[in-house]
C-alpha cells in the first residue's frame, strides 16, 4: 500500500528497519538511507534475515536538499521517518516540501553550535506544510512521543482537567560498559547537561543542572534517584494543555554515570565549539563519540528494563484524582527482536507506530503537528500490539 523511506542507520534506524519490515502489509516499499550507506545494507540484510523482507537502501547527506530531493523523487515515498540527528530535521523538512513528502520525526530541531532544542524552528513550517497538503509529525518516539500521546489519553478519559503532569523516564538496564550514553552521544551529552527547567503557574522556572532530585519507585525495578531536567515535550504539552498548573520531566542516573559526565564536561570534552588539533579543527564532543561505546551495539549484554510513564493528578467529576499511567521493555527482549537495545526499540517502535497512523489516513492533515494533537486512542491500540505494553493505575501515591 505504501512506499517509506527511513533517514539514518543507529540504533533507533535498525529498530524501525525491523518494525516497518514486521508490518510489510501496510509499508510495500521500504528504503533505507543514511551517511554511510554500509551500515544502511548491514540493518537490511539483518532485517532479511529476521523477517525475510527486502530493504533497498542508499546514501544520502541529509544536511544537502539537494541530494535528499533527489532521493526522494527517485523513489517518491509517501512518508520519510527522520530517525538520523536532530540538526537534519530542517534539511529534511525542507526536502519534503520540495519533493511533496509527509514527514514524521523522534526529536526536534537543534542547531549545531548551539545546545538548545525548541520547537519554534519546526512550528515556523506549519503554514508552508498546510499550503503543500503535507502532513508533518514531530516528536514520535518514546519521550517525545509515546510520553505525549499518554497525555492526550489520559486528558481524553480519565481527566475533565489535567492540573499536574509528571514525566518520569527510567532505565534500569545494565549494558557492562563504565560509561556510554543509550542514543547518540553527542546529542544525549548536550541534553543532560544543559540548565532544569520546568513549567510552573504559567511560566517557566529554571534551575542548576541535576539540582532538583528525590528516589521514585518504578514497577517492577524499585526506587531510583529522579531528576529534573527539561524535554522537549513540556514545551509542547503545556500550550496544548493550558489547565496545567505544573509540568516537569524527571530522569533517573546511576552516580557512576554523574561521575563520568562531570569529568567530561570539567576536561572540556562536552564543548561544541572547534578546538585546533595538529593543525585541524575538531569539535570535542564529536571527537568524543568516535570512542565512546556505540548505542547501537550495547544491546547484547543489555539486561534490565526501562520505565517511562506519566504520572498525573487532576480532576474528574468534580474530584481530585491521580493516575499513572506507563510502559516497562526488556533490553534483552528487544535486543532478541530487533538486534538493538531498549532505548533504541522504544524510541523505533513509536515511530513506526506513527508511520502507520499516517499510511492509514488516520494521522493525515495538513500541518505541523505534535503528537498529542492526534486521536491517541488507534495508537494506544496499536503500543500494545507492537511491543510497548502499557499499564494503568488509579489513585495512587504518585510520589511528586
Ligand atoms: P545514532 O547516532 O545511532 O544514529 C544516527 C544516524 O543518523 C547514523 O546512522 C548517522 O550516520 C545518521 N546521520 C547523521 N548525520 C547524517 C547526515 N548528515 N546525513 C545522513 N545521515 C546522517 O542515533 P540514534 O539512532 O541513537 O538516534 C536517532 C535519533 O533518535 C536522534 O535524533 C535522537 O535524538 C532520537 N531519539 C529520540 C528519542 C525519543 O524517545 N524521542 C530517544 C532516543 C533517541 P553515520 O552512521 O554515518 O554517523
């Protein structure tokens, strides 16, 4: 029925090659292009082998328009899912208009010299999108994404208001390494180690790195220490739910994994600005993931689980309830599966989700939206037939 064309080849990459191939009925076609294209025929002949589907795949630099254009017109998808770095989402957005593609992303914009991801470059496209009768969709994967459309079901069913939202992200897995990030180096590093920041009374308050945290009890793993940080989701759900009085996002780390990231950022190693080395420029941070672990090949030794869910309290029927509402996924069990680890299959398996929202015309018009903007009930459905079980509970302690 559709033709899809699948932009980078991490772990994230592999996770959908997988997906989209495991759902060949509603994706006939499936491309897979990146920057090097050896590591785009790896996933496809992982994926042959698993699912006996065939990926074409190719090389495209996703900074040039150009070069995606004409990617695009040769094998003129239906659908491009950006799962290569959020400094492409411009390039590739701007590709789509061109070559009259829908597009679906997991993270939003960021610019290169700069560590600060907002959605306001990618909502300045709405206008250009609803012109064209293209279908752009931002945020898909776990958190954005999966984080956002809990939300939106928790705000359709079980709330009349939602007052106080709390994103709460763990990963208890354990992948043998001293350190390595779960996705991209560079862009994890430059996420955790920016300013907290949370949605407060109709505004934003903003705080040290890490200086807001306390034990939170997840299903199934126990008590881990929470912080504070921001994701790029708050921005989003706090206009498009203007009754919450609170919105924050809460993220565990193991102190090893502290230890590690304040010796990087001490020794320079986290900057993102050009240094001289022998006579050539490199950027530290980008040197730095040429040697730290790959996300993408953790999965074998992987074992544990992550948890995300939302943890909310507002009111129905005149009174006052809490809610909590959340996923739990096994590194191993996604690593048997699809080859790649948890964060990189809870991250894949929302974006194809998403794909198929759009293929089917249910997720279809003309616009840029976020998730959450979206009827999440035929996604929720469809969580818990690709993978991503989730949970309920109803007035419980929610700890925050
Ligand atoms: P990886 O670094 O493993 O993979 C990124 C891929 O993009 C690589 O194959 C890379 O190519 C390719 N790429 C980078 N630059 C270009 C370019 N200019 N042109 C073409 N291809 C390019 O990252 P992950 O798979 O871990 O993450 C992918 C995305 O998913 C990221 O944007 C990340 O922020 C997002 N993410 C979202 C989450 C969510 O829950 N919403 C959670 C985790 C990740 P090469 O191999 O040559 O370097």
């Amino acid at each position: 029925m559709g033709k899809v064309l699948i932009i980078g080849a991490g772990g994230v990459g592999t996770v959908v090659a997988n997906k989209v191939a495991q759902n060949s009925d509603l994706f006939t076609d499936i491309m897979l292009a990146s920057r090097t294209k050896s590591k785009c025929d790896a996933i496809a002949e992982d994926v042959k082998r698993r699912t006996g589907i065939t990926i074409d795949t190719a090389r495209v630099d996703a900074d040039k328009v150009p070069e995606l254009v004409s990617l695009m017109n040769d094998f003129k998808p239906e659908l491009v899912i950006n799962v290569a770095l959020p400094y492409q989402d411009l390039t590739i957005m701007d590709a789509c208009l061109e070559a009259g593609v829908n597009y679906l992303d997991t993270a939003n914009y960021e610019p290169k010299d700069e560590a600060r991801f907002e959605y306001k470059w990618q909502w300045a496209y709405r206008d250009k999108f609803e012109k064209a009768g293209l279908t752009a969709i931002l945020g898909c994967g776990f958190d954005p994404g999966v984080t956002s459309i809990f939300t939106a079901y928790a705000a359709k069913h079980h709330f009349d208001e939602i007052h106080y939202l709390d994103i709460v992200d763990c990963n208890a897995g354990d992948h043998g390494k001293a350190f390595a990030t779960n996705f991209n180096p560079e862009i994890n590093i430059r996420e955790v180690t920016q300013k907290g920041k949370y949605w407060e009374d109709g505004q934003w308050v903003v705080t040290e790195p890490h200086e807001i945290h306390k034990p939170l009890t997840y299903p199934e793993i126990g008590p881990k220490e929470s912080y504070v940080i921001f994701h790029e989701e708050l921005e989003s759900l706090v206009k498009n739910y203007p009754t919450l009085k609170r919105a924050r996002f809460w993220m565990t780390f193991g102190q090893e994994y502290l230890t590690h990231l304040r010796v990087i950022q001490n020794i320079g190693m986290a900057r993102i600005d050009e240094v001289e080395y022998n006579g050539q420029k490199i950027v530290p941070i980008q040197f730095l993931k040429a040697v730290l672990p790959d996300p993408g090949k953790l999965g074998e030794n992987y074992t544990g689980q992550t948890s995300i869910g939302c943890r909310i309290r507002g009111i129905k029927d005149g009174k006052e309830r809490t809610y909590y509402i959340y996923n739990n996924c096994s590194h191993q069990e996604a690593y048997k599966e699809t080859g790649a680890q948890g964060v990189s299959y809870t991250t894949g398996v929302p974006a194809t989700i998403g794909a198929m929202m759009l293929m089917q015309g249910i997720w279809k018009k003309p616009g840029v939206f976020n998730v959450e903007e979206f009827d999440p009930d035929p996604f929720m459905e469809q969580l818990n037939k690709q993978g991503l079980p989730w949970h309920e509970l109803f007035d419980v302690d929610l700890e925050v």
